[in-house]
C-alpha cells in the first residue's frame, strides 16, 4: 500500500516503504546519535523505574497492610492515578530545574502507579490464615510482613512491575518528544520534523524492542526470585 500511494480512509502516500524503513535502520546503526538517543533513553528509564519500584512497593505494601495508612494515602492514589503522566509536563517543567529532572520525573509517575495498585492488591490477597499461623507461632507483625507478606505478593508486584514498565516507557517518550533534546523519543520526533520518514518507524520500531526487552527482564527475576509462582 506504501509503494503504490493508496489513499483510502488512511493516507499511506507518505508512508515509507519496507525498502526505505529498511536503509534507514541500517543508516541509523552505524549512526553515533542514534546510540547515543538510545543509551540516554535507557538511563532515564533505569534511573525513573528504580525510584517508581522502590516508593511503589513501599506505598503498595503500606496501605495494604496498615488500615491507618490506607486511610491517609488511598485517597490521594485515586486522586492521582488517573491523571495521565503526559498532562503532567508542564507542571513539571515548572517544578523542576532542568528538563532532565523533569523528564525522569514524568517517567516515574508513570511507573509508580501500576506498581502501587499491584502492590496493594497483592498484600491484600495474602490470606488471613497464613498471617494468624504466623503470629501463632510467635512471629512478630514486622517478621510477618517481610517473611508472609512480601513474598506471597511477589508474583502481583512483578505484574505491576511489568505494566509500570510499559507506562514508564509511554511517559519517557513523551517527555522527550515535548522536552528532551537527546533520548528515542527525541530521534523519533526529530525525524518527523526533518521529514525523514524512515526513522520515524526506526525509532518506533527500537521503542518497541527496547520496551518489550526490558519487560521481559522482570519476568526473567521474576522466576528467579519466585519460580514456584510459575
């Protein structure tokens, strides 16, 4: 449809043909910026989704175990959660210093959430039994909840890893298409601001490998840390 310029409902005139995705891709490897947007991306990433695991479980596990906390923190979780991490750039270019710190943040939000959810529902399917058992054979409330609690909601909180991962992809790529001056979603911009079409499938194209790589990751710790959730 690309090569013979069909228009029908979709415009595919200006489409890039495979041949032409293809020469741009090989173009794009031997290219220092197309690694250097690559390895910018992932360091953002790495750094947003550590911070996201980390106040994510903590949040997660918080308001699943205490009533109290639940009480004070749930409310501002379904306040929040729905906002989409997009709508949050402006603010973020306000709050922070440089567009560096707000891109990571903006990738953060979009980790955290799925990752809290998860959490939470996973501390809160931990059967009572298992805590009373427990507690009966002397456990204390910290002991059970990073001996019971915690393990039990692994397989949950690695799922909300996943989905985080993917939201804080989402939320990166935006953040760089609105902000960032280096990153795969600056590249991909970029190309179509330069009318260079190819690239924009290239640089989708490495969004896609690079999320669903990173994705499979914390599936791969998953069955190292948990293989009898398998």
């Amino acid at each position: 449809m690309t090569a013979s310029h069909v228009k029908f409902v979709l415009d595919f005139s200006n489409i890039p043909t495979v041949m032409h995705v293809l020469k741009a891709f090989l173009a794009s490897l031997s290219s220092k910026a197309y690694w250097k947007d690559i390895l910018w991306s992932m360091i953002r990433i790495s750094v947003a989704f550590t911070i996201g695991t980390i106040v994510g479980i903590a949040v997660g596990v918080s308001v699943g175990y205490s009533t109290i906390l639940r009480a004070i923190i749930s409310p501002y979780l379904e306040i929040l959660r729905p906002i989409p991490a997009i709508a949050w750039v402006p603010m973020a270019i306000l709050m922070w210093p440089s567009t560096e710190e707000s891109i990571i943040f903006i990738t953060f939000l979009g980790a955290v959430f799925p990752i809290a959810l998860n959490t939470w529902d996973g501390v809160r399917r931990v059967p009572y039994e298992l805590i009373k058992a427990a507690r009966s054979l002397g456990a204390k409330k910290t002991s059970v909840l990073f001996n019971v609690v915690i393990p039990y909601a692994i397989p949950n909180i690695t799922v909300g890893m996943a989905l985080g991962m993917g939201g804080a992809w989402f939320a990166l790529l935006a953040g760089e298409m609105i902000s960032g001056r280096f990153g795969i979603g600056y590249f991909t911009w970029e190309s179509y601001e330069l009318i260079q079409y190819g690239n924009i499938i290239v640089g989708m194209v490495t969004i896609g490998i690079l999320s669903a790589v990173s994705t499979k990751l914390i599936y791969v710790m998953k069955q190292i840390v948990v293989p009898w959730a398998e």
